[in-house]
C-alpha cells in the first residue's frame, strides 16, 4: 500500500467540455465519465472508470481507513 502525500484533485469537467478535452489530449487518455486518474510526475500511474472506480481500489492505491 501507497501513502501519498501529494495533493489529491477532484476536477468536475462536466462544467468545462474544453478542461475534459485537453485533460484526454494532454494525457493521451479517453475521457470517460466518472473518472478516476492517478497522476504522479505528470505520468498516468493508473485509470478506472465508472463501476470499476471501487472502495477496495482507492484502498489499494492510498492509505485509507477500511469502511
């Protein structure tokens, strides 16, 4: 387990279609919605989307206090 001490984003990119397009450009990723990325270094590390954004996956990849 990972503990991150970099700050976490959360960007709502349904209120500006050209942060979502240049977010996918940028990182060379398909936006989907939701959307989890992890970023370290300006790298994508990992990326899930809708039901396979999970508890147990936030917990794998942070330190996070079990529910």
């Amino acid at each position: 387990m990972h503990t991150y001490h970099e700050p976490i984003y959360l960007l709502e990119v349904h209120t500006s279609p050209e942060l979502k397009v240049q977010i996918a450009e940028q990182l060379s990723i398909r936006h989907e919605s939701p959307q989890l990325l992890l970023i370290k270094r300006g790298i994508v590390e990992a990326v899930a989307n809708h039901r396979y954004i999970t508890f147990s996956l936030l917990q794998s990849r942070f330190t996070l206090p079990s529910h």
